[in-house]
C-alpha cells in the first residue's frame, strides 16, 4: 500500500531517507563535510521545511512495516519533479522503487502534469539505466559549485 504521510510522519519519512541514502553516500564518498546536502545528513526540520513549500511525501508499507519513500513537488511550469526515492537496502530489487516511481507519476498525471522530472548523480550509471527502462530520458548534466559531482537531469512525458 502506498499512502501519503500525515504532518506527523516527518520523523519517520527523514530516517527511511536517511538509511536508503546513506549506501549511495558510502559508494560515492559522500561526507559530512564534502555534501552535507546530500539526502544521507537530511534533518526533520529541513525535511519538514521542504513539506511546509510544497513536497508531497508517499510511503509504500508492506504489512506494518515502511519500505520505502517518494516525493513529487509541482514546479512553477505545471510540470511535476519526482524527489527523495528512497528504498531500504533490505527492500531492493523487489519492484518497490518501481511502484513509487509508477505511483508519482500517476499522481502528478492526476493532477494535470504533462512531465515529470528528476536529478541524480551523474557518475551513477546503474540508476541512470534504471531510469530509463521506466521510461525516462537523459535531457543534460549540471554542475553545481557545492556537489562534488554532476547531476544528470531526466524526465518523462507522463
């Protein structure tokens, strides 16, 4: 089941981000000190300050247990950008990503997007592939001064 969290989930929605991230931080060197933006040293306040704008935050449970999380903000272009896809590593590679992506594209298909777009790093060729099988396109690569890597930048027509 798939439900969005309540005002009062924020706790919970920041540590299942936290902990999916933090194997991606540890493939890429990811610090503290080297990108403390990085989704691994996300805080509730921040998290909470990103909801208070406008992300909309999704939870897939499996029995009562949380597996994993997505995030879709409306942009100011009517377009949608699907963020935060975190799965517990224990939960990979068993369709549960796959369902959050279908799952935020339908919502923001519901609520009028045309396309929905996402950042990643660069440098991740695995997940780069995996979003294309679900039908996304590489549309440009970006430097950030703060990121010690390039983001790749995808979207799909929804």
């Amino acid at each position: 089941m798939i439900r969005e969290i309540t005002n009062g989930e924020v706790t919970l929605a920041a540590g299942i981000i936290r902990r999916a991230f933090a194997t991606v931080a540890e493939e890429f060197g990811l610090t503290l000190e080297n990108c403390p933006w990085h989704p691994t040293f996300l805080t509730e306040e921040r998290l909470q300050g990103e909801v208070d704008k406008g992300l909309r935050l999704f939870v897939l449970q499996e029995g009562d247990s949380s597996v994993g999380l997505v995030g879709l903000r409306r942009l100011d272009d009517g377009s949608f950008a699907l963020e935060r896809l975190a799965v517990l590593p224990e939960h990979r590679h068993q369709g549960c990503g796959a369902r959050l992506v279908e799952f935020a594209c339908q919502q923001a298909l519901q609520a009028g997007g045309e396309k929905i777009s996402l950042q990643i790093i660069d440098e991740h060729a695995e997940l780069k592939r995996w979003y294309i099988r679900l039908g996304f396109v590489a549309t440009g690569v970006k430097q950030y001064p703060q990121l010690p890597f390039n983001v790749c930048l995808m979207e799909k027509s929804l």
